[in-house]
C-alpha cells in the first residue's frame, strides 16, 4: 500500500494544508493469482477525532491493510478541532474543503474514481459528526457515510454556558466559535436532523448511512437517538452497537465492519510486508 503526504494550498482554508493518501498503486499478487483490470480507485475520505491529526487513522487502526485488500483509497485531512464546518470567525471554510475541494484535488492528483457511487465519506467522533454533516450537504459527491461515535452533540452545545469546564471545548465560547450562532443552530445546514428533512422535502438521493457505537461510549445515547430519528423519517440505516467505549479498540473493529458495509471489491490479498507464502 503505498502512503503519500500532500502538501497543497487550499483556497478554502487559505493556507497550505497537508493530508495523508492510501493508494493501492503498488499492489502486487502472489504467482498465479488474476490481476483485476486496472481502473479508478474506489475512495473514503476519513476523519479524525477532536484533537486528533491526518495520521490517527493509521496509528490506531489496520486500515491500511484491510483498504489494500480490497482496492480501496483512503484521503485523511485534518480538522484542527473545528467539526469540519466553515468557520464564521476566520473564514476557514474546513466544510467546502471537505465537500468540495478536497474531492477535486485528490480526483485531479490520483487515479481515483469520481463517481458518486464509488465516493464515500466517513469518521469518528467529531469526524463522525463531520461526516454525516457533510456527507448530508454534499450529497450530489457522496454515496456513502460512516459515521464511528458520532459527536452528535447539537443539543450540548446549545444549552452550553459561558462558564469553561474541565476542557475547553465544554465552554460555550468554544462552541459559539465553531458552530456559529447557537440560536440558529438548529435547523440550520449544521444540523444532522435538518439535513435530512431538506433532502426528504427536495426528494434528493440521500447517501448509505453506516453508523456504529459502543454501548458504553458516553455518546451512545445520541447515537441511538440520531438511528431512531431516521428509522422514523424512513431513511434507511445500518446501526451496530456493541460493549466499548470511546477508543481505538472499538474503531479499528468497526472500521473493519464498515469497510465490510461499503460496496467495495471482493477483499484479495497480495505481497506486502509481513504477507508472506510458503509457495
């Protein structure tokens, strides 16, 4: 699997911004296996948790491995703790980079596929938040979502106060700074259960949404609010839940699951290191 990182100047962001690529280019097979016709790459773009970086998803998980398996690209930019959302404050535009030019670039820059249908987006935690959101709002690009112990917190930062709690985040100056203005928050494009109405009253193809959580994460009961939210609207959705927590043993397994969800190529192994053959 080969690994890249870019260096690149965004226009969104208006800075030069550097990502992580997983790209299947240098995959070999064992003698005598088919060599599958060469064609655009399959792609998620995956998103870090808070306070998290680029490389996280490949420190934490075996996602190389399993994406390699199965002809999959994997672009992994970096959120800098501001949900993946166009920042009113600085005019940092993290959503249109994700949605929008993120997507060209890498479709300029990589043999990637640029059908909807072969274009997925997915994340943990506030990358989870920052998956559904954009994945909801840039519809027309993705055809998928997954969403890992979603930071489904709206309703938190809301009923916020001015008083910091014990991080910084738990202030409602933090979310005030990331969100915008909190008393339009809901129902806005930021809201995962606007999102959703829109698209429905639009009668817009609404993407494959694969969401997971443990059932002792402390944002599990958002999570299952958000699954039963769209099992009511008639949304199709695949919701696993299983004994974890908010941590890496509970991602690397359903990263596996959710890779197992999208419709990818059969999984077929080949040389790499460590994946060796007595023949």
């Amino acid at each position: 699997m080969a690994q890249f990182t870019v260096d690149f100047f965004s226009r969104c962001l208006m800075r030069t911004v550097s990502i992580k690529v997983l790209l299947p280019t240098d995959k070999s097979y064992f003698p005598g296996q088919p060599v599958p016709e060469e064609k655009p790459f399959k792609t998620l773009y995956l998103l870090h948790g808070i306070y998290g970086s680029n490389g996280d998803w490949i420190n934490g998980t075996r996602l190389q491995s399993w994406a390699q398996a199965r002809n999959l690209a994997v672009v992994m930019p970096s959120g800098e703790n501001h949900f993946y959302l166009d920042c009113e404050d600085s005019g940092e535009l993290y959503g249109e980079f994700i949605g929008r030019e993120l997507v060209d670039f890498t479709r300029r820059s990589f043999p990637l596929s640029r059908r909807r249908e072969d274009t997925f987006i997915g994340g943990l935690s506030m990358g989870g938040y920052g998956a559904l959101r954009n994945g909801l709002k840039y519809h027309d690009t993705f055809g998928g979502i997954v969403a890992l112990s979603a930071a489904l917190i709206l309703e938190q930062a809301v009923n916020s106060t001015e008083t910091p709690g014990r991080m910084p985040m738990d202030s409602r100056r933090y979310y005030r700074h990331v969100f915008g203005d909190l008393d339009t928050l809901l129902g806005s494009d930021k809201d995962y259960r606007a999102l959703i109405l829109s698209l429905k009253e639009q009668g817009a193809d609404i993407p494959a949404i694969y969401m997971a959580c443990g059932s002792e994460d402390f944002l599990i009961e958002q999570n299952r609010s958000y699954r039963d939210f769209l099992q009511e609207q008639g949304v199709p959705v695949t919701y696993e839940e299983a004994p974890g927590v908010h941590d890496w043993i509970f991602w690397d397994t359903f990263i596996h699951r959710a890779l197992e969800w999208l419709p990818l190529d059969d999984a077929v192994e080949g040389i790499s290191s460590g994946n060796v053959t007595e023949k």
